[in-house]
C-alpha cells in the first residue's frame, strides 16, 4: 500500500501558509517586500482515505474478537489459580523427560523451559499433594532444587481478574474526562471536548482490543506459552494504554493549535495537515522503543518474552491508531454531530 507523487492532498498549497498578521499598537503593519516561498505540499490524504485505514484495524481486530469469544484465553497461574514449582535439577534433563515425568502424574501439570531450570505448573494442590509431587518428580529425575513454591486460590485468581477489568475501566473514563477538560477550549465547548475525548477512547480502544485479541489466538489457538495472560499482560495493557493515548494527544493539541490559525480550511484539511505534521515525530518515537523491546523479545528469557510482546504489539497499534484511528474518527464523529 502506498501513494503517489501524483496524489494531491485536500489541503492547497497557498491555503497551508498560517493565516497570521502582524499586529503593532493599532496600527497595521507596514507591507514589506518579501520573496515568498512556496510551501511544501502534503500530499498524503489520510483523512480521504480512512475508511481503508478503518478496514485494516477492522480485518486485525474481528479475529481477535471471535477468538476471545470462542476459545477465551490461556490463563496465567494469577488468574487461573493453581500451584507452581520454580526448580533446577542437579543432573542434566530435557525438556522431554521433564514433560513425561510431569504427564505421568496425572494432574494436568504444565512445563515451562526457563534459561537454567523449570518452571511447573499444576492445578490447586493441597500441602499434602505438594509434597507428594517433589517427591515423585525427584525419583524419576534426580535431585531437585525448589527454588519458590507459588500457589493461587481460584478466589483470589477470581478477584485478580474483576480489579484487573476494573483498571481498565477507571483508567479509560479518567482519559475521557481529562481529554474533554483539556480540549473544552475549541470551537464548539464541551461537545467539542467530549469528541475528542471520546475519538482519543475509540482509539485507545481498539489498541486494547488488538492486543487481548492476538494474545488470544497466540495462546489458544497456536498454542505459544508467551501468549498467556497473567499479570505481566496487565501491566502491558495499561502501559500500551497511557502510550496510545498520549500519542493521540500529541495529534489532537496540533489540530488545536491549526485551528486558531488556519481559519480558511475547512476542518477536514485541518485535521490532514495536523496529521502530517506530527506522523514523522510520533513514527521516529515508537521505531525507537520498538527496537529496545524487539531487542528484549529476541535475548530476554520466557519470564519477560510475553510482556515484552505485549508492549511491542501495543506500541505498534497505538502508533497507528494515533495516526490514522482517532483522528479520522474525529472527522466522522463531527460531520454526524456537526458544531453549531
């Protein structure tokens, strides 16, 4: 996908040049002689081409949707409850001959590789059962180091979940209050803050809806382990959550400033032209945390593997929905409720 030289924006160029006269103590300012310079042409007309940007999230977000409705999501020891085991075993083992250990105990037990031992996991195992695995796990492989025992109540795993949701919630109204406070000062008041408030939460929105939906068809239907939802992905989603929505901030407070300047554009060419100012600035911003968490993704271990995934993902959609999300949805937003 791509454009063309040849593609003119909305925005002329002669209209580009800020509406901005000089101003002396009641007097109007002498003309001056000047060369004029030609102002560079736009030439990327995203908000002319958002139903496709909308249909690229849309195509991303419906699997992810039917996933996390159909096959829900492989949970984490924090929202699942259960036992887990950290150990290191004193003699060399593979992870073959840990799995069928694991297996042959009939409990359900789940093994996952760390860079120098284990991790087990089993459903909620009473102390009695606690020991009764150590110990069959140290006949069939060997001595074995008990590093942490962790163990989680379907209770509090229950609770783990409703604080987790509730999070999100107070975080997204929080946003939308905040967004409508600072944006209150545009042409139209309140309802105009409330609209880019609520653009600024559509955006964040679908951000939240990428990630579980990926997270989802990586844990449930591929079957990757770094696709499991614990406490680390919640912490992921909050941070891809205050990042989407600053980034979109930084959109929306350039389409505010070209509005007290641009007055002969109409607020469609407003919104393009404020886009293409800040693309290259919110681009060059994401690409460099995306190196440092490809970086970790690539070299970290599997404890920090899902979250760092988690953020990648989340970096890259708020990037674009910043972009070509929630600015678009403003435009659509105003021409249904247009300002009087």
């Amino acid at each position: 996908m791509g454009w063309t030289v040849s593609e003119l924006s909305d925005v002329r160029a002669e209209q580009q040049a800020a509406d901005i006269a000089p101003v002396t103590d009641g007097e109007p300012a002498p003309k001056v002689q000047e060369r004029v310079v030609e102002p560079k042409v736009r030439r990327f007309n995203i908000i002319g081409r958002r139903n496709l940007f909308f249909a690229i999230s849309l195509v991303i977000i419906i699997p992810g949707i039917v996933s996390m409705w159909h096959n829900h999501f492989l949970l984490g020891i924090d929202f699942a409850g259960g036992t887990e085991y950290t150990v290191t075993f004193s003699q060399p083992v593979t992870l073959a001959q840990v799995t069928n250990a694991v297996n042959a105990e009939n409990l359900n037990g789940e093994v996952i590789q760390t860079g120098g031992g284990y991790i087990l996991r089993y459903p909620v195992l009473n102390a009695t059962q606690t020991t009764n695995v150590q110990n069959d796990l140290q006949n069939r492989l060997g001595k074995m180091n008990v590093q942490a025992i962790l163990s989680v109540g379907g209770t509090i795993a229950g609770e783990t979940i409703q604080l987790s949701l509730l999070a999100v919630v107070i975080a997204s109204i929080a946003i939308l209050l905040l967004l409508a406070i600072r944006f209150r000062n545009v042409p139209g008041g309140w309802r105009a803050g409330f609209q880019f408030g609520g653009s600024a939460l559509a955006a964040l929105l679908h951000d939240v809806f990428i990630l579980t939906g990926l997270f989802s068809i990586f844990g449930t239907v591929l079957h990757w382990q770094v696709g499991e939802i614990n406490a680390f992905f919640v912490t992921a989603v909050l941070t891809v959550v205050g990042f989407s929505v600053h980034d979109t901030i930084v959109v929306f407070d350039r389409i505010r400033e070209n509005l007290r300047v641009s007055q002969r554009l109409s607020f469609e060419q407003v919104v393009n032209l404020s886009i293409m100012q800040t693309a290259a600035r919110s681009i060059i911003t994401s690409f460099t945390v995306v190196l440092v968490l490809a970086a970790i993704f690539i070299s970290g271990g599997p404890t920090v593997q899902g979250l760092s995934l988690a953020l990648l993902i989340g970096i890259v959609s708020g990037t674009y929905s910043s972009i070509f999300n929630a600015a678009p949805l403003l435009v659509v937003w105003r021409r249904l409720q247009p300002l009087r």
